[in-house]
C-alpha cells in the first residue's frame, strides 16, 4: 500500500476514542489463532487472550503446534511454525481494508496505476503479466493518418509490442518499437512512422482491411491492435507530481474508516457507549465529516481526469 494508518489518522484528528469502537470491533470479529493451520498473506488473527494487537500475515506457510511469544509493538514480527506475523495495533489493523479499498477505488476512477504493472492483449500462454485487456479496434482511418492511442492506464512506462492481430499468434502485422512516442503521464501511446520500416508497414496496413474481407463493417475491425505495456507510478510516496493523489487516497481511506465507525457504533457493536464518548464521535457529527472527505474527493477526481483528458483513439 502507498500509504499507512498514520496518514489516515492525521485527518482523524480528535476521533482517538471512535477510532477505539472500531479498533474493539474489528477485533471482536476476527479468529484466534489455530495451531498446525495453513494461513495466506493478507489473513488476520488474534492471540486466545486478547491483548489489544492484531497480527497479520505476512510470510504464508502452517502455524506451529504451540502458540508464539505474541510481540506487543507495532511492526514488529513473531516466526509461527513456517509462518511470519506482523503485529498491529487493533485500531490499525482495522483500517487495513479501508485503506485498501480506498487505493483500488482511486485507482479505478482515475486510470491510475499505483505501482509499476504488465499490462498485455492477447497474451500467449506462459507469459507473466499483471492485467490482461481486450485490443483497439483497428480502422481503416489509421493507415491514411497516424494513429494514437489512449490506454486505460496511466502513467506509461513502457511500452513493449504493437500487433495488428486475430488472437494470439496470429502475427499479421508487427509494427516496429520504434514508431512508438509516448505522452506519459497522459496515458497516450502515438504511432509515427521511421526509419526504412515505414513504407513496408503503411502499405500492409493499408491493404489489410481489403483481406480481411466481410470482418470489417465501416472500416473497423473490433479488437485486432494489440498493445502491451507497462504503466504505473514508480515513485509515488516521494514525487511531487502525485502528492495531491496520495492525498485523495488517504481522504477516500478516512471517510471509509468514519463510514465503519458509524456503523460500529449505530449497531451497538462495542462495549463503549455512545454516551461515553466524545462530542466528536456523535454520529451526526461523523456523518457531516464523512460528507465532506467524499465531496472533496469527487472534486479532484474530476478535476484529475479533465487534466488528464484525451480521446481512446485519435488519427494525428
């Protein structure tokens, strides 16, 4: 993840006590630790004595046949068998899925990669890859222009193979790496012709459409432009350029969080009472906080992808 429970709390300023109610919550719903158990990364447990720590793991493999010497600071790890754990505390861990849910979500609605992924169409088998996407639509238009193209996600960082092609291994027309110019941060991919290559490849593409026969209905084949490439963030916790984005993560993760502490407190599901804690975990109080994360982050998504506008596919 490219933030930490410490950046969600900075916008939390004041909500330790409604923080507790989720962090009691969270605790109450997760499993004790089972001896001779197969766990996978990502699982949670607490120790059959609670103790105010959720221990998450982080090395999969079977726990031991006796319990660990469970740590009781934050970070710090415990070997369980062939198992690693990590301890947080259990207002922490409870914002764990928030915090995760919020990075997909930003994700999604802005195109925005947060981390370096392998992106293919059409991959053959055996290939490694992140994500898989159906191809462009091929159109007659490319070959009396030059195309470019907008790809799902951004920023590019590399792009390694442009086909024109039925399916996998069909190979009917490679276009040459070098053609390729990139806008980057846009997520554009421009094809622009080089070298002693160009009029080889102009005059494929310009008479593939003629044998690709009945296929083609007003000069477009759906889904025959390959394009495999690498986008993503590589240095999001330190590059200026995406401080405003983390920014938006770390508010969609702290309205999420409030979201569950509304919803842990109106259930009645922690022995803290309502009216034993702060004004400031009222729930009208909440709700009105929550309000405002969220409008605030619909308003830079919307301003992100205007910034970030371009057409799918464009002749130049």
């Amino acid at each position: 993840m490219v933030i930490t429970p410490g950046n969600v709390k900075g916008l939390l300023a004041g909500l330790s006590e409604s923080l507790d109610v989720l962090g009691e919550d969270f605790e109450a719903s997760q499993s004790v630790r089972q001896n001779s158990t197969t766990y996978v990364v990502g699982q949670m447990v607490i120790p059959t004595t609670s103790n105010g720590y959720v221990y998450r793991c982080t090395v999969a493999g079977t726990s031991g046949i006796a319990a660990p010497t469970w740590p009781t600071s934050n970070g710090h790890t415990v070997t369980d068998g062939t198992i690693t754990w990590t301890t947080y505390a259990r207002n922490d861990a409870a914002m764990f899925s928030r915090m995760e849910a919020a990075e997909t979500e930003i994700q999604r609605l802005t195109g925005t990669r947060l981390e370096p992924t392998i992106i293919k169409m059409n991959p053959a088998e055996g290939d490694e890859y992140d994500l898989e996407e159906d191809p462009f639509d091929y159109q007659e238009r490319h070959w009396k222009g030059w195309p470019r193209f907008k790809t799902r996600w951004r920023p590019i960082i590399s792009v390694e193979r442009v086909a024109v092609e039925w399916g996998e291994g069909s190979g009917l027309l490679s276009i040459p790496l070098d053609f390729v110019r990139l806008r980057k941060k846009l997520g554009v991919i421009s094809l622009v012709p080089s070298g002693s290559a160009a009029a080889v490849t102009v005059g494929s593409g310009y008479h593939l459409l003629s044998w690709l026969g009945g296929t083609q209905r007003m000069g477009i084949v759906p889904q025959m432009v390959a394009i495999d490439y690498t986008a993503g963030v590589t240095d999001i916790l330190s590059n200026p350029d995406y401080a405003d984005l983390r920014e938006c993560i770390v508010k969609e993760a702290a309205q999420r969080v409030i979201e569950a502490i509304i919803d842990a407190i109106s259930r009645g599901a922690t022995s803290i009472s309502l009216d034993g804690l702060s004004e400031s975990a009222d729930v009208s109080g909440l709700a009105e906080q929550q309000r405002v994360m969220r409008e605030s982050v619909e308003k830079f998504v919307r301003s992100y992808n205007q910034t970030m506008r371009a057409p799918r596919m464009k002749v130049l």
